[in-house]
C-alpha cells in the first residue's frame, strides 16, 4: 500500500513585498528563482520549494508554525542571516544528541528555522 503523504514539498512565506522579498531571499539562499510570477515566486532550495506569496493585507504572523532549512553550521547561518537583516527569535541551541537548531525572523516576521541533524537524511 503506497502512502498518502510524500514528505514536504513547499514552505510559502506571505509577504507585503514581493520584489523585495524575492531579493533578500535571493541572497540568503544564494540562488535564483526557478518561478516567478506576480502572484508567487518559487525557489528550489535543496529540492525543496521555498514560495512567495504576496500578503495585501500585512496581517500580523503567528508563531505556531516553524519551518527549519537544514544547514551545515547553525552559529555560521545564524549570523550570516542576522547580518542580511533578520531578526533574532532563538538563538543556537543543542536540543539533543548532535542536533542544533535556531529561528530568525524575516524583515516581513515570517520566522525561519534552520538545523544542524546529521542523523536525519531526507528520503
């Protein structure tokens, strides 16, 4: 019996600029959009989809939801990403085992995690 659900496909941050957004996001991931359109931008990030999608009403960002990218030095990217103009929202911390992780949150608040898990390789 094959599965229902595949594994993650695509994180999409809601932004009230997309021209600017699809700049800074263009830096931090250090790579082009494969898709771009008026109504949403698609980047390809280690085979999996990073979307923009514009936000006309700017409405305020929840926290319950926490997308982390996976990287090979959590301190490096942490503070390559602050310096690109994100904002603190967790700092690096080992949350077990070798597994470290931490949040910054976008110029638009949207919050971006990222993760150090070597036991983890996606299928």
């Amino acid at each position: 019996m094959q599965k229902e659900f595949l594994g993650l496909r695509t994180a999409i941050y809601k932004v009230p600029d997309l021209e600017k957004a699809k700049q800074w996001y263009t830096k931090v991931f250090e790579t082009t959009p494969y898709f771009d359109m008026p109504f949403y931008i698609g980047f390809n990030i280690g085979g999996y989809e990073l979307g923009l999608q514009p936000d006309e009403k700017n409405e305020a960002r929840s926290e319950n939801i926490e997308i982390y990218w996976g990287v090979d030095n959590v301190e490096t990217s942490y503070n390559r990403l602050i310096e690109l103009g994100a904002t603190a929202h967790q700092p690096p911390q080992n949350v077990g085992e070798e597994i470290i992780v931490a949040t910054v949150k976008d110029p638009w608040k949207n919050i971006i995690g990222i993760i150090y898990n070597p036991g983890f390789k996606a299928a």
